[in-house]
C-alpha cells in the first residue's frame, strides 16, 4: 500500500489495472533458476498445448456462410487459424504488449519502472487489455455473422465464453514461459513452433482431403501430394507434377518452396553482423567482438506492421460489414469498396486492397497499386518501429556504452566509442527492418497469404530464443539429459 | 535551389540519405560465409522439422477427434 | 517434467529461501528505467511478463492442465451438440 500513497495523484493509465490485480490470475515465478532441460519441456509442451488449441468452435453454424474470412492474410503471423478457438491467435498479447511497451517508452503513459508495484501494474493491464481486446474481436465475428446468420442468444454467449476463455488461456500460457520456466518469450515460442507445424503440415501432411464431388482425395501436404499423384487414377503422370505445383486449395510447391527460400534468405539476414572489435581495459591485450546485428530488433518490426495491418483491416472490416452490411452500392461500399466474396476469403476492393497483399500473382496484376502502397507500408511502419524499439529497449546505443563502461571494455579502433555505437544501433536497426521488411513484402505479393511473413518472424523468433537457449545451455547444461540424447552438440 | 520548397526538399533527401547510410552500414558487415551459412541452414532446418513434427503430431490428434464430433 | 509436491520440510525451506531471493530482487531498483527495459523486453524478444504481482498465484503445471481441460470442456460441447441434434 505504501506504493500507492507516494504516488502522484494525478490519474494514471496504470491505475486503471489496480482493482483487477487482487483476482487476475498470475503465474508464479520459479522457485529458483529451473534446470535447463525443465525449460526445454516446459517451453515446448505450453507451445504444443497451444497447438493443441487449435480446435473448431462448438455453437457455430455448419456449413458455409456469406460472410467470409476477412484476416486470412494476417493469420500466419499470429498463429490464428480461422473458425476454431484460436480465431485471433495470439494478435491480441503482441498487439496490447507493442503498443502499450512503445507508449510507456515514449512516456505517453507513466510507468515508474524502477517501482515494483508500477511494473506489476503494467503488466497486468497489458492482461486486461489483451483478454478485452478478445472479448471485442468475438463480438465484432459474432456480429457480423461471421459465424452464422441468426444465431440463438444461447449460442452467441457459447461462442463468446469459448473464444474469451482460450484468450484468458492463451496470455496465461504465453506467461509461462515470460515468467522463466521456458526460453525466452511465450509469444515468440508459440509463432515460431506453429509456424514450424504449419509448414510441415503444408509440406508432409498426410491427411486426406475430399476434393470434387466424385470422392477424390488428395493429401494437404505438398510434396506427399506430388508422391502421390504418380499413383492417383484420377490424374495423368504430367497432370500430377502440374497439379502438384500449382493446385489453390490446397498447399502447393510453388507457395511451399517459395516459404522455404524465404525462410534461408531470412537465415542469411540474421547472420549479417556488424563486428566491433573490443578491448579490455583492465587485462592487456585482451581483444574480442562485439557484433551488431543487421537485424538488430529481429522480427519484431514486422510483428509490429501487422500489429497495425490487423487494426486497420478490423476496422475496415467493422465499417462495411457491421455498419454497412457489405451491400453493393451502398454509400459505404462506395466509399470503402467493399468486400468480394471468394469461397474462402473476403477479398477487399479499393482502397482497402491497397493494404490487401494479393491471394497470388496474377491477382496482384489487377491491383498493381498494391506492390507500392503494401512494400511501402511495411518499410515505413518497421523502420519507424524499429528506430523506436532500439531506443526504449535498454539496449540503444547510449546502454550499450553504458555497459561497455561497467565491464570495463572499450571499442579498439576508436576514441570516441559512444559517438560511434550511437551511429551504427540506429542505423543498423532501420535498415535490418527496412530489408525485412522488402523481403516479406517481396514473398506476400507473390501470393503467400501470410505465410511469408509468418515465417519471417518464426525464424528471427527461433534465432532470439536459440541465443537464450545457448546461453543457459554453456551456464546450466552439463547435466542435460535431453542434450546428451541429442548427441550433446548445442545446435 | 533557395526558392525551393524545404519540406519537400527534406521529403527527398530523408530517404536518400536512409539509402546511403544503409549501404554503408551493409559494406562493413560481415556476412556469414557459405560453409557457415550451410551449416546455419541445415542447422535451422532440423530444427524447424523436429519442432514441427512434434507439432504435426498434436494435429494428427485433432483428426479422429473431429472426424468423431463433426 | 518434474514439480516439486507441495508439503514437505524440504520444499518449504526451498519456497523459503526463495521468496527471500525473489523479495531480494523486487528490492533491488534498477540503476534507470531504462535499464529495467519498457516491460521486460529486449531489443529483439518481446516479453510480456517479468514481475510477480500480488494477485492469485498460480502454479505453471496447474495452468497448463487447465488449458488441456479447457480445449477437452469444448470437445463436451460438441458432443453435447451433437447428441441432442441441434445447434443451440
């Protein structure tokens, strides 16, 4: 309670969260550091719990309805598959902990982060805010028929308990690993060990799926469906390998390859590094590096971007369809342009496609404009992101120096270190975004619907958590049983 | 050049100078070499297939599970 | 995955001697705000939560087994669909 009376007593946006902290649910810390191979199990059992999650929606109307998916393209990016618990993935975390993480930053809200109790109050309305922010995201799908024309009152309140409840579930499990019994970051685990699934599901997947009317059936997985096609009645030799590249519902080669070069580029880019050659000032002689990474703020800036794209397109979303009802002609269609129908997919028309990325590249020749407005949109936001992030992360140049300073190191070629470390952070962040950025925009304009940049944030994901994981494991590994079964080599 | 508007002047040369800056930056580093970046890739890539087929195999439950309810 | 049971001499010391680090460390202010990071995150890992607030304490293990029952609660609601033929 002492907290509360030195604090000023002008309103805070922290103070908002203080009569939930008694009854939010909170992960408790670990007794002490966990042995390297509990983190191991821990991070990959929440992450597959949250796989696991992945389950349709009880109370919804079966088969199609009107209104489609309109965030098809955004899904990759936040582990959300449409129509089952984890309709919004984990957007709304990330989305609430960028922004409320960039406002207190640029100090927009006061946070005293050196107080215990205002960090606590900070991390509990990032709760609050997420688990809202589902709570609103149901109601607009519910609303809009998303799921089904008329729908009973029993149902709508069916559906909103099982959205918001894997919501509550899906911050507490991202928790989990946050608070030390995983590696690294829960969000980050979970995009990085779904997309990894998604991909091989979208390459090896063996399951069967109906096709035509005749009871055909061809495999999810890629390359599985090539194996077979060679043996399918239904198909020509010649007619599978074409098939095989090209088919659109399901996976093809042609989008598959396209992810796995994406993700080696993205590899390459993780491993461009500015290295700084320093120096002890205490032990002479002593000279080592301390790299910059042209990645400096990994895949963050592009989570950051669709962080806004997915904000934009719900609320395009709740003017045409909610307010509008998508009719032709309407003012707001007008206006807005509305959405087209696809079997799957609401495909948006101008101006809204203008931050669409086509469902594949002949689509992308009748909205030209888009390869501008889309690439531009991405190196802007990430830029802009990533030249914030370096600055209120605690590790800017000016920490970075400071750090120097407490070690007792030195830059070895040049004298004025800080004056050179506050050159090369920011710049190395900027342009680290802005090639990523080119990047995913090149793979999303080609048609991956979401896929390029989900596997964008997945690698730089699995690179950030491998360096933590590299790091425990040289600290606390020794006895590592999972380690030695794995050849005891630290990947 | 002085009766030139200094806004839009500046709207031109932010992203100019981004460019250079960049390019300068992208001189000095180091870029990983290809046996390093193989050994990276290949690395990467099993990694990727292990956790995803750990992955995949929680999905394998999802099938009879809805088969039986759907 | 290995919890430790709760009760027991030896668990208690170890909660004991950990509250006293924790509390240790909740005393201890970061040189700035800064240094503390805008919430725990770095510059390449976003990170949500850090600090263990004074709300209701959960154990790890039973949340995971929580979320298990949950996804298993709405498997029930489809069978309950299912078996009485309608859709709510």
């Amino acid at each position: 309670m002492a907290g509360c009376m030195f604090s000023a007593p002008k309103f805070r946006l922290i103070d908002l969260a203080k009569p939930f902290l008694a009854f939010v649910p909170e992960i408790e810390l670990p007794y002490d550091n966990l042995p390297f191979d509990d983190k191991i199990v821990f991070t990959l059992t929440t992450a597959l719990i949250y796989l696991f999650g992945q389950f349709p929606l009880a109370a919804i109307a079966k088969g199609s309805v009107s209104v489609k998916d309109p965030i098809f393209f955004l899904r990759g990016v936040f582990a959300a598959e449409p129509r089952t618990l984890l309709e919004f993935g984990i957007f709304p975390p990330i989305a609430t902990a960028l922004i409320l993480q960039l406002l207190a930053g640029f100090k927009l809200i006061k946070v005293n982060f050196s107080q215990r109790k205002d960090r606590e109050l900070f991390q509990t309305l990032i709760k609050i805010v997420s688990i809202a922010t589902y709570a609103v995201l149901a109601n607009i799908f519910i609303a809009s028929g998303y799921y089904g024309e008329d729908l009973s009152l029993v149902a709508k309140l069916l559906i909103n308990a099982q959205l918001i409840g894997a919501g509550f579930f899906v911050t507490l499990l991202i928790e989990v690993i946050d608070k030390g019994h995983g590696f690294a970051s829960g969000a980050m685990a979970i995009v990085a060990i779904s997309l990894s699934t998604g991909l091989v599901d979208d390459l090896f997947g063996i399951q069967q799926i109906p096709i035509d009317q005749d009871g055909n059936k061809e495999p999810r997985g890629a390359i599985i469906n090539l194996i077979q096609g060679f043996r399918a009645k239904h198909k020509t030799l010649l007619g599978a390998i074409v098939n095989a590249f090209q088919r659109d519902y399901l996976p093809n080669l042609t989008t598959g390859l396209l992810v796995v070069v994406l993700g080696g580029v993205v590899c390459y880019l993780q491993n461009v590094r500015n290295e700084l050659s320093i120096k002890s000032t205490k032990v002479r002689g002593m000279v080592n590096v301390y790299p910059i990474r042209l990645l400096y703020t990994g895949g963050l800036s592009i989570l950051f971007s669709y962080c806004v794209l997915f904000y934009v397109h719900i609320l395009g979303f709740v003017v045409i369809q909610l307010i509008g009802g998508n009719k032709e002609g309407s003012i707001i269609n007008t206006l807005m342009g509305g959405y087209e129908s696809t079997e799957f997919f609401y495909l948006a028309r101008f101006p809204l496609s203008l931050l669409t990325p086509p469902t594949s590249f002949f689509a992308l020749l009748q909205q030209p404009l888009t390869l501008f407005t889309f690439t531009a949109f991405l190196i802007i936001t990430g830029v802009w992101f990533a030249t914030n992030w370096q600055e209120i992360s605690g590790s800017s140049s000016r920490d970075v120096a400071k750090q120097f300073k407490e070690q007792g190191v030195t830059l070895a070629h040049h004298r004025e270190e800080s004056k050179d470390l506050i050159k090369i952070i920011p710049v190395a962040s900027a342009t680290g975004a802005a090639a990523l950025a080119v990047l995913v925009a090149a793979g999303e304009l080609l048609g991956l619907k979401g896929k390029g940049a989900g596997i964008a944030v997945a690698i730089s994901s699995a690179f950030a958590i491998l360096e933590v994981v590299t790091v425990d494991f040289q600290q606390n590994g020794g006895q590592s049983s999972i380690a030695q079964m794995l050849g005891g080599r630290p990947a | 050049m002085a009766k030139k508007n200094p806004q839009f002047e500046k709207l031109v040369e932010t992203p100019l100078e981004f460019v250079k800056e960049g390019n300068q930056f992208l001189q000095k580093c180091k870029k990983p070499s290809k046996q390093e970046y193989l050994k990276i890739i290949q690395a990467v890539g099993i990694g990727f297939v292990a956790v995803g087929v750990i992955g995949y195999i929680i999905k394998l439950i999802h099938i009879p599970i809805r088969y039986l309810i759907v | 995955m290995e919890s430790s049971v709760p009760g027991g001499q030896r668990t208690l010391q170890k909660r004991r001697n950990a509250q006293l680090q924790k509390d240790k460390k909740a005393n201890q202010t970061p040189a700035s705000a800064r240094q503390a990071g805008f919430g725990g995150s770095s510059s390449n890992i976003l990170k949500l939560y850090t600090d263990e607030a004074n709300g209701l304490r959960v154990d790890p293990l039973v949340v995971l087994f929580l979320a298990v029952a949950f996804v298993f609660s709405v498997v029930a609601l489809h069978v309950v669909a299912k078996v009485s033929g309608k859709i709510f």
